[in-house]
C-alpha cells in the first residue's frame, strides 16, 4: 500500500517536473524565434543598404561582394528569402572593383583623354 503511495507521488512529481521543463523549452524557443527574426530584419537592412549603394555606382567593391554574399547566405538559412534572393542575383553580375574611389578615377580619366 504505502510502496503505491510512493509510486503515485513520485510519478506526479516526475510529471509536474517534465511539465515545468516543457514550459520553460516552449518559452525559450519562441525568445530564440524571435531572436532569429530580429536577426534575419537585420541582415535583410543591411544587404538592401548595399544592394543601393552598389546598383548607385553600377558596380560593387571586392570587399562588399565578399561581404554580400556572406551575408545573404546567413540570411538565407534563416529561411523565408522572397526579393532577397533576385537583388543577391544581380549584385553577383555587377562588376567587381577595388574600391568606389576607383570609379571616380575611372571617370576623371576618361574625361581627361577625351579633352
């Protein structure tokens, strides 16, 4: 009789435990979903940035392209990609260049042959 006892109030705590457990894993995972939306908002704000500044020169600095495309793929595995996924294309076509300054001089260049 008294071992039944045990047994019953041992598996109500066993149970109210896993439930506590439970509740506590739900609460940390909705924190972590949000948390990978916050991050993903982030990434997304940053790689428009330099998708505008790129498609504004025409082109994209080595370092940025690098840059880009970590990003997008960290952006990417964060799932639900949509326009991200065609502006990440046409960054890839641009030309590559050492630095935007280059542009710049490119230009005063050409317009000093022309003169």
């Amino acid at each position: 009789m008294i071992e039944k006892i045990v047994i019953s109030v041992a598996a109500t705590i066993v149970v109210a435990i896993l439930t506590c457990i439970a509740s506590a894993l739900k609460k940390q995972g909705k924190k972590i979903e949000l948390l990978m939306i916050a991050q993903q908002q982030g990434l997304r704000h940053d790689l428009m940035d330099m998708y505008y500044t790129a498609r504004r020169w025409n082109c994209i600095t080595d370092d940025d392209a690098e840059l880009f495309e970590a990003m997008y793929n960290a952006y990417h595995n964060l799932g639900q990609n949509g326009v991200m996924t065609s502006r990440y294309e046409e960054i890839l076509d641009l030309r590559k260049v050492p630095y935007y300054g280059y542009i710049e001089k490119e230009e005063k260049e050409k317009q000093n042959h022309v003169q």
